[in-house]
C-alpha cells in the first residue's frame, strides 16, 4: 500500500514537473518571437523616422546599423579631441561611424583622412560618402558622411552630432569635396 502511494507520489511529481518544462519552453518560444518583433519594429520605426528626416522613402532606408548608429548618437555634443558619447569632434564621430558601422577604420584627423580618400564628386555621392568642408578657408577642416537626397551626418561644433543639408547656403558655400574610403 505504501509503495502504491509513493509510485503516484512520483508520477504525479514527474508529471508536474514536465507541465512546468513545456511551459517554460512556451514561454521562450514566446520570448524570442517578442523580441524578434520589437527589432523588427524597432527598424520599421527608424527607417520611416530617417526617411521622414532626409525626405526619401522608408524603403530606401536599407543600411538599418548606419540610422541606428546615427539614432544612438544623435545630440551628442561637441567636443574637441573627443572620440565618444560624451563629447566628439567632427573626426572623432566619423571615426567610431566608420568604425562601427562600415568596420573600416580611418586616420585620427580630417585633413589625414582626406589625403587617404578617393575623390568623388558632389553628383557621384552616394550614401557612406564622406563629404570635406573647408571652414574659414582652412582647407578640410570640417568632415560628415553623405546619407541620401543632400542629406549627411556630422558633428557640429554648435549642435552637436546632427543631420544637415548640403543646400544649406553655408554648407554649400563650404563644401570642398566628396571623399570615398
């Protein structure tokens, strides 16, 4: 009578515990589905922010780690000589993009990285381009990444990491060159 009771004891614990197993794997299944879905949305949600920003269709947004590179460091201010999230320079910012997100990496300084690029004109841009300003007549002294529709990445010395337009008037009057690495 004892062993009787102690054998559905057993089975009963047994079967408790595989109840317990298979919804725990339910719950995984379910996990990773959620987060599947959040990055999915999560890049639907940047490609329509990006192609809201740079005026171009969210299917054009197609290089998802360069926009989420950009969202992360969007604002970040300025600081000369600074290579991170609290503060970067104009090279410094295209450095880490660079690095992060093409996994090239480029000379420290602007005029360094314009010597080590290929020139391309401002029709020829495409996105991942890099585009050189000669501010206050200083040749390249300024340096940002062409994305799309006129549209680049850079740190602004007033702003911060931003996105600007080449047609801005003083950008246009500033702009020196393309550059491609």
């Amino acid at each position: 009578m004892k062993l009787m009771w102690a054998i559905r004891v057993l089975l009963l614990i047994l079967l408790i515990s595989q109840a317990s197993c298979s919804r725990n794997k339910k719950a995984t299944r379910k996990k990773s589905s959620y987060k599947t879905e959040r990055t999915s949305s999560r890049s639907e949600a940047l490609k329509l922010k990006y192609a809201r920003s740079l005026g171009v269709n969210a299917k054009d947004i197609t290089n998802i780690s360069l926009y989420q590179f950009i969202d992360d460091w969007y604002g970040v201010p300025y600081k000369y000589g600074g290579t991170s999230k609290s503060g970067a320079d104009c090279s410094g910012f295209i450095g880490q993009l660079y690095s992060n997100v093409y996994h090239k990496s480029l000379p420290r300084t602007t005029s360094e990285i314009d010597k080590a690029s290929s020139r391309v004109s401002k029709s020829s841009l495409r996105e991942g381009d890099l585009v050189f300003f000669d501010i206050n007549k200083k040749k390249s002294s300024h340096i940002g990444v062409y994305l799309q529709n006129d549209k680049f990445v850079h740190a602004s010395s007033s702003k911060g990491v931003i996105i600007s337009d080449l047609s801005n008037p003083y950008y246009q009057k500033t702009f020196s060159k393309g550059g491609r690495k």
